[in-house]
C-alpha cells in the first residue's frame, strides 16, 4: 500500500453501503467528497460525529460535496445504529455510510494504524476534489471527536483558493479578508484581479476583501 498525500488521486473502490453498493468515483461524479472513517457502530464519539454531520446536510450541499462515512462493520450493524443515531442526535442519517468488514477501504486509505489499534480505524477525514485529487488528510484518535465545522472551512478554502489567486489566513472563515499570493506582483493584474483593492503589510503579506463575496 503507497502512502497518500495531497494531490494523489483518490484510491476508487466499489463496497457497499447502507444505500446499496457504492463505486466511489462513479458515486463521487462532478462532486466534491468528504470521506471520513469511524472506529466502530455503536460508540458514542461516532454517534455523536454522524448526528451532526446529518444536521450539516444543507451546508455540505451548498458547498456541492457528497460526503461517505466508513465502519469495519457490516451493513446490517450499520442500520441498526442509524436508529440510535437519529434517537440520540435528533438528525436522521442521510448520507450512505459504507460497510468495510473486509477492510478494503481502510486498507486502501491507510485508516488502521496499528500501533494505536490494530483492528480498529483512527478517525480519518479525507477531503477529494471533483478531479478525484486529494486535497486534505486529517487523522485524529479514536477518542478524540472531529469538528465538522472545520472540514466546511477547509472546503471554503479550497474552492475560493481554487478559483482565485489568493490564500487564507489562520482561522479565516467565510467573508473575512484573505491573502494575496505573493507570485501576482504586476500592477495592472493586481487591480484587475482585486478591484476592492489591497493592503500591503510587507511585500509578502497583502490582503485584500473575499473576491467572490
Ligand atoms: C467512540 O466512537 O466513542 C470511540 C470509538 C473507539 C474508541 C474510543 C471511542
């Protein structure tokens, strides 16, 4: 198994889910995706992490990303616990959240770390971009619940930095100024690309308002 960085193409996998079998790439089409893996059913960090994602429903599609939870557990098990999810978390689950027994997905995305635990997943977020590149990695502990909120930031991030000659700065959210990159230093293109204008703070460092708000 080679390791994953940012930009490798995202592994493809057919597995099935609580929403029937899932080609990823297929299942992914013009979209952005969030994949992000679950140590075990039934424990409660997760439940807690699938609640809230299900209440994030809308803020994911507006940001067109289709997100896929992983368990090593089967589809069975998995539609048990939907029901204590949405009991619990007072949000019905409405992604598909993928059954890995066989552990062809964790295996293909390096999620069991042996030396934490050697049959169960860390808590791994993969963010992938509609050209199916890898764009983020995060891993947290089994113990540890992971802040959502940030994965919809990150996006943000990608997609205006895509589409724009700009950065974001620490803890940058939606509408707050960001960074120009320093490669754009024509006069003329600067005032085309950042109308709104900029500050200049040193050489390197020049922000300017969001450019697509
Ligand atoms: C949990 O989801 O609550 C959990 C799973 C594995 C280890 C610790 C906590």
């Amino acid at each position: 198994m080679a390791t994953l960085r940012l930009g490798d193409t995202a592994p493809d996998f057919t597995q099935d889910s609580t929403e029937g079998p899932i080609q990823f790439h297929k299942w992914l089409g013009d979209s952005w995706g969030v994949l992000f893996s679950h140590p075990k059913d039934f424990t409660p960090v997760c439940t807690t992490e699938l609640g809230y994602t299900a209440k994030l429903k809308d803020e994911f599609a507006k940001r067109n990303v289709k997100v896929l939870a992983v368990s090593v557990d089967a589809v069975r098990e998995h539609k048990a616990w939907v029901g204590d999810i949405e009991e619990t978390q007072g949000f019905k689950v409405n992604f598909p959240i993928l059954a890995d027994p066989d552990r062809k997905v964790a295996d293909l995305y390096d999620m069991i770390h042996p030396n934490a635990n050697d049959t169960l997943t860390v808590r791994s977020v993969f963010i992938i971009d509609p050209k199916k590149k890898i764009r983020l990695i995060i891993t947290y502990p089994a113990g540890t619940g992971r802040n959502f909120d940030e994965i919809l930031r990150v996006i943000d991030s990608l997609q205006l930095t895509d589409s724009h000659s700009v950065a974001t700065p620490v803890n940058w959210k939606q509408g707050e100024d960001v960074i120009i990159v320093p490669s754009i230093q024509d006069p003329d293109v600067l005032k085309q690309k950042f109308p709104k204008g900029y500050k200049t703070l040193k050489p390197y460092l020049r922000t300017t308002p969001q450019p697509n708000r």
